[in-house]
C-alpha cells in the first residue's frame, strides 16, 4: 500500500459503467422489504414480472440480487426462487452538527462496535495533509486506515493523518499504534487523547457524496459505483491546534447523516 497517494487512488479508479443502476436496483428492492411489500420468509415475484415492475433489464436484476444476497439480505434457494432471509436493521442516522467518532456513533445505534482491517505506517504529507494541519510539504506524517464495523459489517473506511512528531514525543513506535488503538476500543480518538494528550475539541468538515471504486468497493464489502458519504475532516484542539486530518468514506446503505438548521435573522 502506498500511503500517501491512498486516498486520491481510492476516488479516481475508473468505475464500471452499469455499477450505479445495479446499486441503485439493490436499493430499491431493499426499501420494498423495510416498508413490507415482502417479509422474511417470502418469496420475491420472478424474474421477468419484478424486472417490469423496477423497469430494468432481467441483468441488472440479477446482479443486484446477486448483491443483496452477498449481503445476507435475500437467499436464493435452487429450483425455487429467490427470498427474503432477513429485513434490515435501522441505519446509523447522526447529525454532523455533534462531532462524534464512528466507535460512538455504531454504539449509539445498538450496534457493537469492531475494528476490521487496519493499518499503520510513516509517509511523506500529501499536499492537502500539509495544508490543513499547517505542515510543511514532505513533512513525515503517521497514516491510519482502518475499516470500522457495526455487528461485523464494514461501515466506514477511515483513512487519518497527523504528525508524526506526535509518537517521537510519546516514544510510541509505529509498529505499535495498531495494538494501541486495538486497547482503546478501536477509537482513534480515545487514543488520541489518553495515549499522546491530544484531545480533538472542533472540527471542519466537508461532506460531499462519491461512487465506490473497486477499491472501496472491496474493503466496504458494497458493488462498485454504489453511492458512499465522503466525510473530509480537520481536528482542533480546545487550543485552536491542528491535531488531525481524517478522509473517511461511509457505506450510505448503512450510515446517514443530518443537520438541523437554524433560520437566518431576515433582511426585512
């Protein structure tokens, strides 16, 4: 894995063309089942008469069948048909107006939290690392990329950088981190704080929604082009101090976000 190019590789990987009608078949059969057209247990209508009803190709179909099985969702039972194995649970809904880390946010949900695949190593700050944590440019930084699960299923890909003068400081060698986080629920910022004093008071952020690449696709366990929250972040300490800068990517399916909004004081 080269680190410093990671997120700018996992956005610009060529997607396949008709990835984005199949996630969004997935989708639809899957809102049908959370409102009740169809429960555990039953059978889902044939081929033909389903693919009429969603107004796409037999194909599509069957790939984005393919997909909700993947994801235990419906069971394909040989000579019989396709059915429904399980309804879904409720998504993880947060208000991006609460700075929260994703340890609390999948608790929070009823969910148990995990950490899945992580890893650790030095590289060289990317321009936009440097930027936001006020670095200078090729200034050695710390590289995290973790993917977080909720009852197992991967729900976000955090990718996080911040200065490495942080683990010289606190003696922490990099091979260690891992295990550290591991002790602190998998919570980088708990980690943060008790292990290296840094505790993360603000953050700015920027969210914008994205398509999986085979990349993403892989590590979230979604179909490439599915849509994914890209949630961009800079850190503060209660000093103002940049800590850290994180570019993390959410399973849509799975994690939501909203805001409350205040009317501005009118101009008449």
């Amino acid at each position: 894995m080269i680190g410093h190019q990671m997120s700018n590789n996992l956005l610009l990987e060529p997607l396949p063309v008709r990835a984005p009608l199949v996630a969004q078949t997935a989708a639809a059969i899957r809102a049908r089942i959370e409102a009740g057209r169809w429960h555990v247990g039953e059978q889902l209508p044939a081929e033909p008469q389903l693919a009429t009803e969603l107004g796409i190709s037999r194909g599509t179909l069957r790939e984005s069948v393919r997909m909700l099985i993947s994801n235990g969702l419906l069971d394909r039972r040989h000579g019989v048909g396709t059915f429904v194995a399980r309804v879904p649970r409720p998504s993880i809904d947060r208000g991006i107006d609460e700075l929260f880390g994703a340890t609390d946010a999948i608790a929070q949900m009823g969910y148990r939290p995990a950490l899945g695949a992580c890893s650790v190593e030095l590289v060289a700050a990317p321009d936009v690392v440097a930027r936001e944590l006020r670095l200078r440019r090729r200034t050695e930084v710390c590289f995290i990329e973790r993917v977080r699960l909720a009852d197992n299923r991967p729900v976000v890909l955090c990718q996080d950088y911040f200065d490495a003068t942080l683990l010289r400081e606190h003696d922490i060698e990099v091979d260690h981190v891992e295990q550290q986080i591991l002790a602190r629920g998998g919570s980088l910022y708990a980690w943060l704080e008790r292990d290296l004093g840094r505790r993360i008071d603000t953050a700015m952020a920027r969210i914008e929604p994205v398509l999986a690449t085979l990349t993403t696709a892989a590590k979230l366990e979604v179909a490439p082009g599915v849509a994914l929250l890209r949630l961009r972040q800079t850190h503060f300490g209660p000093d103002g101090a940049e800590i850290l800068y994180s570019d993390n990517l959410h399973n849509s399916d799975l994690m939501h976000f909203h805001v409350v909004r205040r009317r501005a004081r009118p101009t008449f």
